[in-house]
C-alpha cells in the first residue's frame, strides 16, 4: 500500500495543496463596440474594445486588431451602453388592480412570478433594479438571493422587503371588511408610531434588505388613499430614516403631495419616488437638499388607456387623471431648474419588460437624450451607491452592456427593442 513511500506522499500531497490553494485566472474576453456611449463624459466613442476578466471590465481602448487571448462579441455594428437601471419596479408581486385578488396568491406563486419578471426585465436591457416593494413580505429578498446564487435570470436588484405605512395607508392592503384577517407577512411594514417605525425597519435590516421604502402620502392605486394626503408624520419617517442610517442604508419615499413631498425631504430620505404634484418649493429643496426625484411619468397613460379597458376601479382611474399632468409638468420644471432626476418606471402597474418606454417621455418633458440615458446609468448608479460597480463602461465596474440598432441619441425610442443584452461579461441576449 506504500508504493511512493512516505516521502513521495508528502510531496504529492503538497502540491494538491498549492494546486487548490493558487487562484484561478479569471476568464479573458472582449467586446467590439462600433459605437460607445460614454455616460460619464457625455460623448460617443466610435470603434472601441472593451476587456473583460471574469466579470468586470478591466480597459476601454480604440480597437486595433483582434486579440488572441480570449473571445470576441462582435457588436461593430450596433450602439453600446451600459446596462440600463430602472429605479422603481416592483418585480416580486403580481400586477393586477383588483384590490381582492392579491389575496388570491400564496408567497410561492409570487416567487414564481417574481423569477418570470425578472427574466423579461433582464431582456429588455435592464440589468439593475431598485426594487421598492412588494405586498408579500420579503419575497424580493429571496428572488434577489436566487438571482445572486445563479439559480435564475434576472437583473442585479436593490431590495426594501416591505413598505414602512400606516395602518390603511398607500402600502397596506385595503378595501376589505374589517372581519378579513391579512396574513402577517402582507403587514410587515404597518406603524403606528415613530417607535414601530424603527422597530420596523430594524427587523426588514435583519432580513437582508438593502434599504427602505416609506409611503409618505396616499397612493394612486389603493383603496381609500389619497395621493395628495399625507400619511406618515415627519417624526414617523425620521425615525425610520435614522434606523436606516445606522443599518449603513439610506429610504426612500413615495409622495405625490407636495406636502409630504417636503416633509419627507426633512425627513432625510434620499429620494422621492412619483413627486407627482410636486412645486417650485419642492423642487428647490430637492436640489438644495441633494435628493434625487424619481418620476414615473409614462406610467399615467397606460392606466388611463388599459384601465378603462380592463375596468379598473374608478377610484384608480380618478387619481391618475388628477396626477398625471401635473407629475409631467413638475418633471419639466425640476429638469429645468436642474435638480437630480434618476430613471423609474413603476414597472410592475405596467407589464415588466418594457421599462424603456419612459425614455420618449422624459425627452418629450425637458431631457435631451443623452440626459434621459444618463438618468438611467450613471446618475442611477450614484443615486443607489452603487457607482462603483454599475452604470457605466469603465474599468473596475460590472460588464453589463446594451447592445442597440441604430443611434438611440437621435432616436430614444430605439432603447425600447435592445438588440444585445450582457450581464457581468455573459451576453444573455
């Protein structure tokens, strides 16, 4: 049994070791890009390659000839960018008004439909969410930890586990009689009280969430909210901003009244989400204050055109004729007054996967082209921390890259038909 001999053992034992112990190289390879839209600088580079080791880009440099060190995704013939960034969809939930049916699903069947969003998000160019919120509690905590482990497609997703609401509020689950007993995890997020709400909040931080939603004012699309109401107290959302801050995180706010608007900006949030009626005042303290608005101002139309056709409550359909303008005029006002505008598209009130179709509107109200992809790049990136690993192509940062026929800066409405999709250096389109 001791044919090497103990000293030949040890040897070979020791190498095994070194073996397992060395580091293995990170795979090689390239993109071509005939045209390359520098969000940072604002320019379009022509005929460049792109290096790729495992999963981030490591240089941009003009294209000479083909390297021989790895292979080659030719899109010379196509307009590349980085992966876009929707700043407000709502993945892991199922998109349906009736306000009965979302008792209709058990917490798997919202996963599963949360893995089929995902996947048409990524397709659709999207390769990172901020993902602020979902009725079944945590649910887009375990479909953002499938998407890490591999388990399924979908984009890189920032997660807020629930919505910090009170009690009937835009993010509790109303129209139903008082007898009807909801489940506990569609309740997670409820306060009543500046002291639940930090309760709150540490509990969804001890969950894994990565940062926080807060409903600051009534909601389009919920029973007996009103979107120009304010809902949480500004002692409510201090506290749960706080909590945030000490979990190394930041919140958010859906408000749509302007005074919930400027309270939750008081408040400390670092971005609003809707702003739909928000004023000059508003605008300026946004800008003053250094926070970001998140308008979803393409939204308003298809549930004004697919809600009468489904039949939508009229309650819905009222709010949304009382926002929509005046949200489209207060994005004008804060593009010209140059306040920080990130791209959000409520996907999930609308089917996922098309979340470029905002791009045209935000042209249409203020934005140059180059601004609209911007807000959903680098200015995305910035406002959710994580500009050191998304939202543009540059050395250091994640390889997810948008492949487009045609030039999307004389026409943004080509972002919406992405002809190439890559995500972390793996084309998955």
């Amino acid at each position: 049994m001791n044919v090497f001999g103990r000293p030949m053992f040890r040897w070979i034992a020791l190498c095994v070791c070194l073996v397992v112990a060395l580091p293995a190289s990170a795979q090689v390879s390239y993109v071509r890009a005939g045209r390359l839209i520098d969000v940072l600088a604002g320019r379009v580079l022509t005929d460049q390659l792109i290096r790729i080791e495992g999963e981030r880009i490591v240089s941009v440099a003009p294209w000479k000839s083909a390297p021989r060190d790895g292979p080659v995704t030719d899109w010379s013939g196509y307009t590349v960018m980085p992966g876009l960034i929707d700043m407000h969809t709502h993945l892991a939930d199922f998109a349906d008004s009736n306000p009965g049916s979302i008792l209709q699903h058990s917490p798997a069947e919202a996963a599963m439909m949360g893995a089929q969003n995902a996947k048409v998000t990524l397709m659709g160019g999207f390769t990172t969410v901020h993902d602020v919120g979902c009725y079944r509690g945590l649910t887009d905590v375990a479909l953002r930890d499938a998407i890490n482990a591999g388990w399924i497609p979908g984009p890189r997703m920032n997660v807020v586990g629930a919505y910090i609401t009170v009690p009937g509020g835009g993010g509790d689950i109303t129209g139903f009689a008082p007898d009807v007993a909801i489940p506990f995890d569609m309740r997670l997020g409820v306060v009543r009280n500046p002291q639940e709400a930090r309760e709150k909040v540490r509990y969804l931080f001890q969950h894994h969430v990565d940062t926080i939603k807060l409903i600051a004012s009534g909601a389009v699309l919920a029973v007996g909210s009103e979107p120009g109401r304010l809902e949480l107290s500004e002692e409510e959302m201090r506290a749960a901003v706080a909590e945030a801050r000490e979990n190394g995180s930041y919140a958010t706010a859906h408000a749509h009244g302007a005074g919930a608007i400027k309270a939750a900006i008081r408040s400390g949030v670092r971005s609003i989400e809707h702003a739909s009626l928000i004023d000059a005042e508003g605008i300026a303290m946004a800008r003053a204050q250094g926070v970001w608005l998140v308008m979803d101002i393409y939204n308003g139309d298809y549930i004004d055109t697919e809600g009468r056709r489904l039949g939508w409550p009229a309650e819905y359909l009222r709010k949304n004729l009382e926002t929509t303008e005046a949200q489209r005029m207060g994005f004008a006002a804060a593009v010209k007054a140059g306040a920080m505008i990130a791209y959000g598209t409520d996907a999930g009130v609308y089917p996922h996967g098309r979340n470029a179709l905002q791009f045209a509107y935000m042209v249409r109200y203020g934005m140059t082209p180059m601004q609209a992809i911007q807000a959903a790049t680098s200015v995305a990136a910035q406002l959710l921390r994580w500009d050191r690993d998304v939202g543009a192509v540059a050395p250091g940062r994640f390889a997810d890259l948008v492949a487009v026929k045609g030039d999307p800066l004389e026409d943004v409405r080509l972002l919406e038909h992405v002809s190439g999709v890559m995500k972390g250096g793996v084309v998955v389109r």
